[in-house]
C-alpha cells in the first residue's frame, strides 16, 4: 500500500501525535509499504523521526498554542497528495483539512481518519458548558466523518464521541517504544547504568506539554499539597508550551524544575528516577506518557475522566482531579512495597506496543481497500 499522513499538530516540541505517526510509519516501511506524509512547514530546521517521505506545505501560526500551524493551501495540499499517489490518506485533523476526504473519495483515494482528541472534554477544559460542547463536537464530528471510509480512535473513550453520532469507530491503541522506556534493572545489566539514587526526596515527575488542556497546574498543586504535608517531595516538569510561564510562577518557591522539551531516550532517564508519575489531563484520548512511565515500572497517579484511567488500570492509580486526592494516592504509592506496584505498571504496559498498534492500523487501510492481512504474531 501507498499510505500518506496527514497532520496540522506536528512540530519540533509536539509530543503523542508525531510520535505515533512517526512509529506507524516505521512498522509500515517495515511491512513493505510506502509511506508519505504533508505537515506544516515551521521554518524550524528540525529533523523528525520518521522514514516516512515528507512534504511540508506552507501554513500559518494557531494563536496562543505556542508552536502549532494549520495548513491552509487547498491548492498546495491537492497538488502534494496527488504527487504521492496514495492509496490510502490516514488523516490526522479535524480542523483545516476537513475537506479532504470528499476531495479523495471523487478521486478514488480512501480516507481514514485517526481522531487524537476528544472534542467535548476539550472544550470543557476551557469552560465551555457541557451541552454547548457536545453539540459542537457533535456537528464537527459529523461533518469531518462526511466522506471518509473509516474513523479510527486510540481508546474506548475516545471512540465513544462518535459512536453517539452513529458513527462507528475502531479502537487502536497506541504502544510504547520498548528499546527507550524500559525500567532501571534492564538498563544496569546492559550497560552497567547508575543504580537508582537511594533516600532523597520523593522524586514526582509531569511530562506533556504544558498547555491548558494538560493540566499541568494539578502536579504543582499535588507537590504543593504534599510540601504542606511535610512531605519531603520534588517535582520535574517535562515538556513546553503556552502556559510554560504561568506554570513557572505558579510552582516559585517549591521544589519544581522545569526542564523542557527532551528527547525520547532524555524522558525515559528521567522517568526512570522517578518514584510516581503524574497524569492530570482531564480528557486524553490515551496517555501516551502515563504508558511510557509504566514501561519503565513506574506508578502513575491520573485523573478518572478521559481515557488515562483506561489506559492506566492497575498500574498507578484514577482519582479525582483535586490535588488532594492526587496527593493521597502519591502517599500511597509510594509507601507500598516496591516491588509489586513496580512490576504491576510493568505488567499493564508489556501488551502496548507499536508492532500491534501499527499492525491493527494496517487491518484498517488495508479493510478499506478490500484487502486482507493476516493477524499479526502474538496480537
């Protein structure tokens, strides 16, 4: 097959949507298949991992995100898919590419689209009243499912917002890079790596970026509530974003370092050296870090709403999004035995992986082609 990526969000500090694009597009390669993908064009000389054939077209800034550009040359765009001939378009946007997918199907290209976002807890994020937001998410779902030959989600809730419309959607979760997010004990017999700092302060660690729909404001107000307590705690922040300033601010005074946006093998270091693992995004289609912690036998302590406690389970623990309930289950973790929560997230993380993720993908474009491949070993 000749498959194209399609994605606005993709950018030198974006985080889970160029990251499963980019190990899709491995695995694809991998199975013999052609790979393309259009994305914006930054002005960044940036490199991002992917053997996939890059096309980057011109674009404009989103105000406020820190980063992100939306493509909007219909011309550009026509004439970019066009050159790569594909068979198949895995779309990643429902804002400026909408139109692609009736564009495709008078053309005979299929469309699938991958929904990485859950529109109605989004808005909600931002205020918007609950009924408000059900029905725009359900109008712009209904009009972005127009003309496509399957929806694709990466968890049960996330699929549920389109099959409220009648719409019907596959769920294929994503994986963890098993060669980067591994736990400590692997790393010390490979290459005789530091062993794990013993006593200190109770290490937590944040990665995502941080932007509203993040939450990133709950993991300093969880180290703030713990310091209170007089819990001897620490918190690494991981990632960038719009609210990178307003959560420096916020965390003045307390033991909170933020470090940036970091390379993969950087954020499995750190994750490493961490005793807990905070997830306080409100509306996650997945959770692609909270997974990451757990591949390196780190707990991870998430909100009940969205698709984190969904992916999480028993490694960690979902409670309400108040930092005295995160601060509680950090208590916790922390005190049980080791051992067994350690090899609990190992467990919950050991079937996630981008092999079978990719794989049920191909089933996909290959199902809306007419094509059969077989199931993959161990999926």
């Amino acid at each position: 097959m000749r498959i194209l990526q399609l994605a606005n969000f993709v950018s030198p500090t974006s985080g889970g949507i160029k990251t499963a694009l980019g190990q899709w597009a491995r695995r694809y390669r991998a199975e013999g298949h052609t790979v393309g993908a259009i994305v914006p064009a930054t002005g960044d000389d940036w490199a991002w991992d992917t053997p996939a054939q890059v096309r980057a077209v011109g674009s404009w800034p989103l105000p406020g995100s820190a980063g992100y550009r939306l493509m909007t040359g219909r011309a550009e765009i026509a004439e970019a898919i066009a050159a790569f001939r594909p068979d198949v378009l895995e779309i990643s946007d429902r804002t400026t590419l909408r139109w692609v997918p009736r564009w495709a199907r008078a053309r005979g290209i299929a469309c699938v689209m991958v929904a990485h976002e859950n529109v109605t807890d989004v808005a909600r994020t931002w205020g918007v009243p609950r009924a408000v937001a059900s029905a725009v998410a359900n109008g712009l779902n209904a009009a972005s499912a127009a003309g496509l030959d399957a929806v694709v989600t990466p968890s049960a809730y996330a699929a549920s917002e389109f099959r409220r419309i009648g719409v019907p959607a596959h769920v294929v979760p994503l994986g963890v890079d098993r060669g980067v997010f591994r736990p400590r004990s692997e790393i010390e017999r490979g290459d005789g790596a530091p062993a794990r700092r013993s006593g200190g302060p109770l290490h937590l660690v944040h990665v995502g970026r941080l932007s509203q729909e993040k939450y990133p404001f709950l993991s300093v107000k969880t180290l703030v509530e713990l310091v209170l307590r007089d819990v001897d705690a620490e918190l690494t922040i991981v990632g960038d974003g719009p609210h990178r300033e307003r959560v420096a601010r916020a965390a003045a005074g307390f033991p909170v370092e933020l470090v940036g946006h970091r390379r993969p093998d950087e954020v499995a270091a750190i994750l490493r050296d961490a005793d807990v693992v905070l997830a306080p995004a409100p509306a996650e289609t997945f959770g692609l870090a909270a997974l990451e912690a757990m591949a390196c036998g780190v707990p991870v302590v998430c909100g009940d709403t969205g698709a984190l406690a969904e992916v999480v389970g028993d490694g960690g623990r979902a409670v309400p999004a108040h930092a005295t309930s995160f601060a509680n289950a950090v208590v916790q973790l922390a005190g049980a035995e080791r051992a067994p929560v350690r090899e609990r997230a190992l467990a919950r993380a050991e079937g996630l992986t981008w092999e079978a993720s990719a794989h049920a993908m191909l089933r996909v474009h290959a199902g809306v082609l007419g094509h059969h491949l077989p199931a993959a070993a161990g999926a």
